[in-house]
C-alpha cells in the first residue's frame, strides 16, 4: 500500500542549529504512528515542516505516493492534512458550530452553507463518535470536549491525515481514554493518525508504529508490538533510564505546614480555592491531582505569597497565620524557609533575559552571603551557580549564558537548584517536570525524593497523575477549587479519575 506520508532526506536548520538532519520517515496509510524524543530534539520542527508552518531546507514530501510542496498550513489543508495543536485554536465565545466553520463559511451568504455545515458536522459526530453539541459556546465546555472541537474542525476540512500534538496534557484518565478510542475509530475508518507525546505508556497504548528522535535525528521505528517503554526510553536519551521512581517508604514526622479553611477570590470575582484545608509533615510529599484549573494553581501562588486570599489559617512550623487580617508575600514565606517551584517557570521563575548566575540567587539576592558591602559579590554569586551548575547537571555549563539560551529540562534545573539550595523546611513544587525531557525527568525526581528523605515537607502539584502516584506519599485531589478526596498513590487510577472528574468519593 502506498505510505500516507513519506518523508525524504528532510533538513531544518535555524541559524548554527540543525533542526532536522536527513529526516526519512514512513508512516502507513490508516495507522496511529507515534513520535517521541527529548525537548529539542525536533519533533515539532518536523511536524511544522509537515503542516507547512516552516519549509524544509532541503528533502522531499510524499502524500499518497505524489511528492508535493506545502508552502503553508493552507496547502496542507488542501492535501488532507490536519493538526490539533497542544494549546488549542478556538473561539471562547464562537459556538462548536462556529469554530468548526470558522475560515470555510461557504461564501459571502453564509445561510445556506451553516445549514450544510451542520448536517456535515451532524454526520461527522456519529461517524467518529465525537459527540458535541453544535450551539454549546466552546468557552463553557470541558477540554475533553473542546478538543473534539479541534478533531472536528479538522475532519470538517477534509482532513485524511491528522496531527496531534501532545494531546492528553490537559485530560483527565478517562477523557484520554475515550481519546484513544476515537483515534482507533479514525483508524478503522480509514484515517492516519500521527500522534505526538512524552508519554510512553500512550505510545504503547496508543500506537502501532513508533518513531524515535533524538538530536535532530531519526534514530529508530519500531513496531509497537515488538518494544517495550525501556527501549524506547533508552533510544531517545542514548543511554538506560530508570522509569519508576526508586523510593523507600515515608517516614513522616511533624507537621510544618497546615493549612485550614484557605479560600481565594481571583480577579473576576470567582472564588478558585474553596475552603481547602490539609497538612503537610516533615519527611512526606503530598501530592494535589488534578485537571488543570480547578484550583491547584491558585493555591499554590497563595501559599507562596503571589496571591492574596479571602480567608483561612496557616501554620508554618508551628507558627500561625490568619490570611484574614495578614497579607503574606514571597520575601515573607521565604524567610519562613518555604521554597516554591512556579508552575510556569517563564512568567515566574525566571527573568530569561538574566544570566544563568543572575537567575540562581533570583528572590534570593539580599542575602548578606551573596553581598560585599553594598553590593553584590558577583565573583561569589558566579563560583555559587557554577558549584550548582555541576551538582544539578546543567547544560551548557556557562552561568554567564542567557538563560532563554537553555533547554526548558535545564531551565527547569536552575529553578530546582536555586530552591533546593537553600535547604527548606518546606518546598511547594508546581509541574516539576512540564515540558521537560525522560532524562531531565529521572533527575528532578530523584532530587524531590532526596529532599523527602532530608527530613522535608513537599507539596506536589501536578497534572501528570503518574507523577503524582510515582511521587507523593499521600494524594488529595482538587475538583472545583475544593480537595473532594484523599487516596494513598497506589488507589485505582479510575478512581482518582472519577475524583478528578467532579465524581466525588469520601475522605480517607
């Protein structure tokens, strides 16, 4: 059978960087081919290269045997190519209707062509199992079905190839399962499904065919079938990774944090945190699970100081605050010894524009160790961040580079090791590992389980729940901007997903 795809001899370079070097690949028609490597190591590149957003340097592109020029995201269409974008393309306020005709109208007069477009889109729904409901303003639907939506637009516009980017980011278990579903439902019907994760187990889930990048290269294509998540973590890394996380049993001790009756109002007038209360014990990480936006967020930026809150009482070792009548800041809980690891490590924490040795001692930098006289001791602030640059395995290892310069994996390494370094009795940690390679991954993991058998109290947030259960030694879960449950990390994933979900459970 004629390939779907077939990418020949494909070369990007950006500047000095060699983006995509004699990329070839393959992808059956009417299959789920998977791609997986490291941060950077050209993935996207590769897909944008496909869906038109950026031309090839040089090398070929094959569509159902026929070589073709996709000069932009147009031409793709035009070919039968369709992307769903890790962050979706859609209209709040537009309909599903709307979004989905959006930039195919049908011309001038646009009555007739919504009428088609919702018979269309009607027969679409049933065929692929995509259910939606066409009037619903996508702004008030799940991300579960707001990525139908994207699926939808595509398969409106004729789309016999489809892209997926990172897909399940922002879904809960169930939501990714029922992805996985319509995906085979696409494939049975004939569709080809490239399929784009750093998840290993989807890829092995998912899949039929998987592709290995790593440094700009196709390293390998392995039938899923006949690999294993070891193999493939090994192809893109170049060397053995341990995917499970290596840990003995929590010892914990005393509490030092506790949190009662933590509710917040955010800029809206909307209450995001709802009377939350829990504790956190020296020796133990507690883990919050959760969809995105129901809450984690906000608490962790009120509890670090960013965000002010309505209500609520906090202890830190013993010392209580009432949220009420004080406001907190991040100079305040950093000399409580609370280190915090924002969620978004570009709009919180880090200047990019810094040097690498100006973002180690970031929020730090009144401390008298880091002062000579009146000013910085830039030569003790440099010999720091190198002894920090070798204990945390940062690459390149230059703290006078430009911190933009770095990997998302490594920029993630400054920011653990500007916290960690400064031995807290408790370290709140927001997505330690989005966007972040297999090889950085197994690092910063066992970083937090050294910091756990320190003797300290971690607070774990996290959209991965396998990061979590890996993780933490007790797991609340955050629905709403409300904790609806405790569970050990070894409870039923469809449970936690259940919880997730707004299903709610008794506390255990």
């Amino acid at each position: 059978m004629t390939p779907a795809i077939e990418l020949r001899n494909i070369n990007k370079s950006f500047g000095p960087v060699h983006a995509n070097k004699d990329i070839d690949l393959v992808v059956k028609k009417g299959s789920i081919h998977g791609i997986i490597g490291e941060n950077g190591a050209g993935k996207s590149t590769l897909m944008s290269i496909l869906y038109g957003f950026y031309q090839a340097d040089r090398g070929d592109i094959l569509v159902d045997g026929k070589k073709v020029a996709i000069v932009d995201s147009k031409a793709a269409i035009s070919l039968g190519i369709g992307m769903v974008h890790q962050h979706f393309m859609l209209v709040d306020n537009f309909t599903v209707l709307e979004n989905v005709i959006l930039g195919a109208e049908g011309g001038a007069r646009l009555s007739g062509g919504v009428s088609a477009a919702r018979k269309e889109l009607k027969r679409l729904e049933d065929d692929y199992e995509l259910r939606v409901d066409p009037d619903a303003p996508v702004g008030e639907l799940p991300v579960g079905l707001q990525q139908r939506v994207e699926i939808l637009k595509a398969l409106f516009r004729g789309a016999e190839i489809l892209i997926l980017d990172e897909p399940t980011g922002v879904l809960t278990p169930a939501e990714a399962d029922h992805l996985f579903k319509i995906l085979e439902v696409l494939k049975n019907e004939g569709k080809t499904v490239l399929l784009i994760t750093h998840k290993l187990r989807e890829i092995m889930a998912a899949t039929d065919t998987v592709s290995v990048m790593r440094r700009g290269e196709m390293v390998a294509t392995r039938n899923t079938s006949e690999t294993s998540m070891e193999e493939l973590a090994e192809l893109m890394v170049g060397r053995s990774v341990l995917l499970q996380v290596d840990k003995k049993p929590a010892e914990p001790k005393d509490k030092v944090l506790v949190v009662d009756g933590l509710s917040v109002t955010d800029s809206r007038g909307v209450q995001v945190v709802k009377n939350v209360s829990f504790d956190v014990r020296a020796g133990e990480i507690v883990g919050i699970a959760g969809v995105s936006g129901n809450g984690q967020s906000e608490l962790l930026e009120t509890l670090s100081g960013i965000r002010p809150a309505d209500r609520g009482t906090i202890w830190i070792d013993g010392e209580m605050m009432d949220l009420a009548k004080q406001d907190l800041d991040p100079a305040l809980m950093r000399e409580k010894n609370m280190g915090h690891v924002p969620e978004d490590r570009h709009r919180m924490g880090l200047v990019t524009s810094f040097s690498e040795y100006e973002n180690a001692i970031l929020g730090y930098h009144n401390d008298p160790d880091y002062s000579n006289g009146m000013f910085l001791d830039i030569a003790r602030i440099r010999k720091v961040a190198r002894t920090e640059i070798e204990k945390y395995d940062i690459r390149p290892p230059d703290p006078m580079l430009k911190t933009a310069n770095f990997s998302g994996g490594n920029q993630q390494k400054i920011v653990l090791a500007r916290e960690i370094e400064r031995d807290p009795m408790v370290l709140l940690v927001g997505q330690p590992t989005r966007g972040v390679d297999i090889g950085a991954i197994e690092f910063i993991h066992k970083r937090l389980i050294e910091l756990r058998d320190a003797g300290k109290g971690i607070l774990l947030v996290s959209v991965e729940l396998d990061e979590i259960r890996s993780l933490a030694d007790r797991v609340l879960v955050m629905f709403d901007g409300s904790v609806v449950g405790e569970r050990s990390p070894d409870a039923d994933e469809g449970e936690l997903g259940l919880l997730m979900a707004g299903v709610h459970g008794e506390t255990v």
